[in-house]
C-alpha cells in the first residue's frame, strides 16, 4: 500500500482528511501525560488510558514509533467513524505486507469501557491507545497539516477527532 493509496482508501471510507505523514512531523510531548492524568474522566479505568496496567510511558512510545518512516492521519468529526477508518487501514497494511502496521485512536468500540465497571476489555484484538494518550502534541502535529483542531468552548463546537496509522 503506498501513501496515496492510503490517503485514497481513507477517504473512500469516510474520513474528512487523510494526509500523509513523515514521521519528523509527528511532535512528541510528554506533557500530554498531565492532560491525561490531570482532567480525563478516563484516567485509572480506560483499558487503552496510559493508566491502564502494563502501559508505556511517553517516552517508550516515542522510542518505538520513532522506528516507522511515514503513516496517514485521519480526520473525522465521529470518534467513531475514526477509530473505525484507522483499524481498517491498519489491517489493509498489513494484508498489503507492512506488518509493523499500527493505529492509534480514541477508543469508540464500546458506549461506555467496560473498564469503568471493572471489567475486562471485550475487544482487545482492536483496541487502541488514542493518537495524544501516547505523548504526541495532536494540536501541534496536526496543525502542520492545516487541519482544523481547537480547544473546545462550547458544547456547540464541532468536535474533531484524529487517529493516526503508522507505517514502516
């Protein structure tokens, strides 16, 4: 699968945009982490919150996904509909021979984590850390790409959402 592929598919599938990136372009931050800690309802009970028990750190995160060379960001007004782009795009590089293949996204499997009642994740086969809980500035990458990302003022403010697929 080449990047104007993926871009392609991930529009064919509905995403709003869907750049490619260079991995240079992805800005890591650490401090995402006090977002999380400091803020997130999700914090302690998300089975793919940084709090989640066997987690990496930003930092280890960062280490590993530096040794990807490009992927594609998705752009969607859904969570769901992201989460649900990136999955298929991260199956179809792998089917396509890039096995490292991986998403990230803000988790939209279930209406509520089953992790918020204690119990199990009912599908850790595609569950997946989100795009800003692994220590990437989503504000500050995306916004090299012209991709529209507030802060949210309102409840009337049309919410953004963004996966991200990294490829070998």
């Amino acid at each position: 699968m080449t990047p104007e592929q993926m871009t392609a598919r991930a529009l064919e599938l509905g995403a709003d945009e869907a750049p490619i990136f260079r991995l240079e372009q992805i800005i890591f931050d650490p401090r995402t982490l006090l977002k999380c800690m400091y803020g997130c309802e999700d914090w302690g009970k998300g089975h793919t919150c940084p709090s989640a028990p066997g987690s990496l750190t930003p930092w280890e995160y960062e280490r590993i996904l530096q040794r990807y060379s490009w992927g594609c960001i998705i752009h969607s007004t859904s969570k769901k509909v992201s989460q649900e782009i990136s999955f298929t795009l991260e199956r179809e590089a792998f089917l396509a021979g890039h096995y490292f293949a991986f998403s990230m996204s803000d988790c939209a499997i279930c209406p509520e984590c089953a992790g918020f009642k204690g119990k199990p994740c009912v599908a850790p086969e595609q569950a997946r850390p989100a795009f800003h809980s692994v220590g990437i500035d989503v504000f500050a990458t995306v916004k090299q790409f012209g991709l529209p990302l507030d802060t949210l003022k309102s409840e009337q403010d049309v919410q953004n959402w963004y996966s991200a697929i990294f490829v070998e």
